[in-house]
C-alpha cells in the first residue's frame, strides 16, 4: 500500500510539473502554439470577466435589499392641538414597544434649524413671505424590521391617540410598507435573474474548457497516442492538460479579478449618483462593507474551485483522445 501511494503521488508531481514545462514551452516557444494559447486565454478571460460581473451585480442587490430592509424609519406628526403632557405620554408608548428600537422627539424649533442647514432657498422663501416656522413637533422612530409595520400601524389606530398624532399617518405608512415591498420583490427577482445568468455563464465557462483542452490535444496527438501505445497510464496523460487549463483559469480570475476592483473604486467617479453626497449615497455605503467582504471570500472560492473545474473540463475534453488509437481523433 505504500508503495502505491507513493507511486500514485509520484505520477500525480511528474503530470502537474509537466503541464507547468510544456505550457511554459508553448507561451515562450512556437509562435504559432503562443497564439492559440493567447486566443484561449481571452476566450476564458471573457467569460471569467462576464462572471465577475454577474457576481458584483449580485452584491450589489443584496446591498439594496438591505437598503430596503433598514428603511424602518417612521416620522409621525405631532398635532398642534396636543399638549406637550399628551405628546409625552405618547412618546413613552412608543418607547415601551418591543418592535421599536429608537424613539426620537423633534421640535419644531430643531426642525426649522435642521431645515436652514439642508435647504437655505426654503427658508429663504419662508422669510420672504414672513412665515416664521411651518414645521410641527415630530416623532421619529425606529423599527425592529420591515414586518412589525402592521403591529406599529394598529398601535397608532388605538382612540387614545388620534388627538395627538396626524392620522393621514396610517395610509401613509401602509403605502410605504407597499412599496417598499414591491421593491423587495423586483430586487428578489433580479437576484434570479442573475443566479441564472450565473449558471449559464458557468456553463459557456466549462464549454470553453473542454473546446480548449480539445484543440490543445489535436495539436499534441502524435504525442498523445505515442504516450498511449506505450501504456502510459491515463492519469499520466490528462495532468499535463489539466494543470494548464489550471493555471490559465487561475490567470483569467486575478486578471479579471483586478479589472472589476478598478472598476468597481472608479465607478462612483463615472457615475456621481453613488459618489458621498449623491442621490445614491446610501445604496454606496450600505453595499461597499458587502463587496469588501464578499468579493475576497468570492476570490478565494473561485481559486480553490478552478482545479475542480479545469480537471472535468480537460478530461471531458482530452477524452476522445485518449480512447483513439489512431492519428485522426
């Protein structure tokens, strides 16, 4: 048993040493075998980048979802009527809660100077028209998930506070949780739409292989089959071919790789929507953490994964020539 072991990791050295010499030999020997590699490596540079892609846009909708997901902030209108005992009274309702996680009480004394510091056109023009302060007492607060909007929304429905907040609240809030669901339900289909796409791409991803390490072992048969009449084992043959599709697939992803993270740091540049203070700002900093942790995990999986994948592709494709006993495969 030993000794078979150590046979088997003896074939298994010499077949991974010699894919590494004869793809050394081919990149930096014959032209003409030069390019047919080059023109390999930019079919599986191509389909590696289009992967990277699909899963950058992936993260990228589980950011929004998440986006979505935290939109559980509620302002409610303190009537004007309401005395500042009632108002409190409310306010500690709130707090008492279990699917609240943050009670705020603005005035509308900070109201109107939060407003000055965002938009000084606005109270521009209210002092044009001599409007001292529009703006009511609110309360903010903070759900624990999108789901307890229902439990928040018969809480205020409760008599006890229908003299202390606006009631257009309660339709206003039903809208909101609609919407933000609709919107859950678009995201949660477009992740389908690119886990399929991911699938499909994997699939032109193996296709290529096997078309590679074909035409590579149609370049090689005399060589092949005079490895094969002379009873070299089979696992002797196929290494070669899988180690360098090994190493072409490792070349693609960090290439690919590389350009996605230079894409990805200057897209906010191409595109001021995401850039801090941008409409999408939001979207930005909430899916930044996820590309920073999910893409290196991604990396590493895809590295560890393309020997898998390169030894099934080259044995499907070197197969035909391995069983062949002739010159014409």
């Amino acid at each position: 048993m030993p000794s078979m072991e150590s046979s088997t990791l003896l074939i298994i050295q010499r077949g991974i040493a010699r894919g590494f010499l004869t793809l050394k030999r081919d990149l930096f020997g014959d032209s003409h075998k030069r390019e047919g590699w080059s023109l390999g490596f930019g079919s599986l540079f191509g389909v590696l980048l289009l992967l990277q892609i699909l899963i950058a846009f992936l993260l990228g909708l589980a950011g929004a979802q998440v986006l979505l997901l935290n939109r559980t902030d509620v302002k409610l209108e303190i009537r004007q009527e309401a005395t500042r005992a009632d108002a409190q009274q409310f306010f500690s309702a709130l707090q008492a809660l279990p699917e609240v996680t943050g009670v705020t009480y603005v005035t509308r004394e900070q109201a109107y100077a939060q407003a000055k510091e965002k938009d000084a056109a606005l109270t521009t023009f209210l002092d044009k028209f001599g409007i001292s302060n529009p703006f009511p007492d609110t309360v903010n607060v903070r759900l624990t998930s999108l789901d307890v909007f229902p439990a928040l929304t018969t809480f205020l429905a409760q008599p006890q506070w229908s003299q202390i907040i606006n009631p257009t609240y309660l339709t206003e809030s039903t809208t909101q949780e609609q919407d933000i669901r609709s919107l859950l339900s678009i995201a949660h289909g477009g992740q389908a739409l690119f886990l399929l796409l991911l699938a499909i791409a994997g699939g032109v991803l193996l296709l290529t292989i096997i078309e590679l390490t074909r035409r590579n072992a149609l370049n090689r048969r005399e060589e092949v089959l005079v490895e094969r009449l002379v009873g070299a084992e089979t696992m002797t043959i196929f290494l070669p071919f899988a180690t360098e599709v090994t190493v072409l697939l490792w070349l693609g992803i960090i290439v690919s790789g590389g350009l996605l993270v230079v894409f990805l740091v200057f897209l906010p540049t191409m595109l001021p929507a995401l850039a801090s203070g941008g409409a999408l700002a939001n979207f930005t900093n909430v899916t930044i953490p996820i590309l920073r942790i999910g893409l290196p995990i991604i990396f590493l999986c895809e590295i560890v994964a393309s020997p898998f994948l390169a030894c099934f592709g080259a044995w499907l494709g070197i197969r035909p020539s391995i069983r062949s006993t002739s010159l014409h495969v």
